[in-house]
C-alpha cells in the first residue's frame, strides 16, 4: 500500500484488500472492496450514505434472512466483521456460527447457498436483512425444512390450554442424515 493512501484512509476504517495481477508483467495493485466507516454521529449513521454496522460485544450483527421471491423468513444469523464482507463481496451469504465458533459460507457443504438479491442495514445499522434466493431445493434449515421457522405457537384466547407447537411445514425438502452425514448438529441444549 502506497503512502499517500495510508494518509487518505483513517486508521480506524476497516477495510479489507485483495492482492491480484493480470499477467506477470503488471504490478500488483491493491484495491479497497469493503469499507466499514467508523460510527461519528447520529446523523451520518441513520441518514448518511456511509455503511458503520454496529457490532455488539461479541463482534457480532444479527441478520434476518428472507425469500426473496416468497416473502418466507428463512431464518436468522449473525455476522462477524469477515461473514458481512465475504457476503457483500461474493453476493452470497456467509455467517457467523456461533455454536462451531467459524466462518460458515451457507451452502457450502449442502449445496443450498443463498444468492443475496439485496441486503438491507436498519436504522442505527446494527441488523442486517438479506433477500435470497436459495440453490438447490430452496431450503435454508439444517433440519431438512424450507425455513428455521417451520412451527408456530398459536395465540387465542385460551392458549394456555394448548402449548403445543403446530408445523406450517408439511415435509422436509431434504434428508439432513443424508446431506450432513456425521457432522455435529449446530443446535446446543
């Protein structure tokens, strides 16, 4: 990196480059892709142009996942600083996993990835909403179900005499032995 560009860019902007080079003639060049601005008002954060996300104390945003086409919430997810680059670089979503503690590219090992169509930051920048469209079957659950949120709690008048779950699911669109084999399953107890 140049020294004129380390005196343009702060230190405190988070930004990522990669190294690439065309033939073995060129020079190398580096280029910025993904810029985190550091969060200087309220009004540069909810009104400006500039993407500061807000990470909480762990490192992590949360991330609503919808069906593009449908409109289905097909689940939610964290992001860590990388998962959140790597999906805006690559149009497809990439998340924190909090239970295997890694990077996790969604439909790496299935095949279902998830094709960002748009990805939204809220108001004060700290939740994500992806719009996507999935490969393969369409679905986004480990268990083998479309959505995570293949059940619901039904609400009435007299709910406490029925605290079952009901399934808006009818089947699963795979068979999650068959896909992810031995691999550990992500739910913790």
């Amino acid at each position: 990196m140049s020294d004129s560009l380390n005196r343009t860019i702060p230190l405190n902007y988070f930004f990522i480059t990669h190294l690439y080079t065309t033939t073995m003639k060129e020079p190398v060049k580096a280029v910025p892709h993904v810029v985190f601005y550091p969060r200087e008002s309220i009004e540069q954060v909810e009104e400006g142009y500039q993407l500061a996300p807000k990470f909480d104390d762990q490192g992590l945003i949360v991330c609503v996942t919808q069906d593009a086409s449908s409109g289905v919430i097909l689940m939610v997810g964290y992001m860590n600083a990388e998962a959140l680059i790597r999906t805006i670089e690559t149009g497809e979503a990439h998340y924190w996993s909090r239970s295997r503690q890694i990077l996790w590219h969604k439909g790496a090992t299935s095949g279902f990835v998830q094709h960002v169509e748009d990805l939204f930051i809220d108001d004060d920048q700290d939740a994500i909403w992806l719009r996507v469209s999935v490969s393969g079957s369409g679905a986004s659950c480990h268990v083998g179900y479309r959505s995570c949120f293949y059940r619901k709690m039904p609400i009435t008048n007299n709910h406490l005499n029925n605290q079952r779950l009901v399934y808006t699911e009818a089947e699963k669109t795979f068979d999650p032995k068959r896909i992810y084999g031995d691999t550990l399953n992500p739910t913790q107890l």
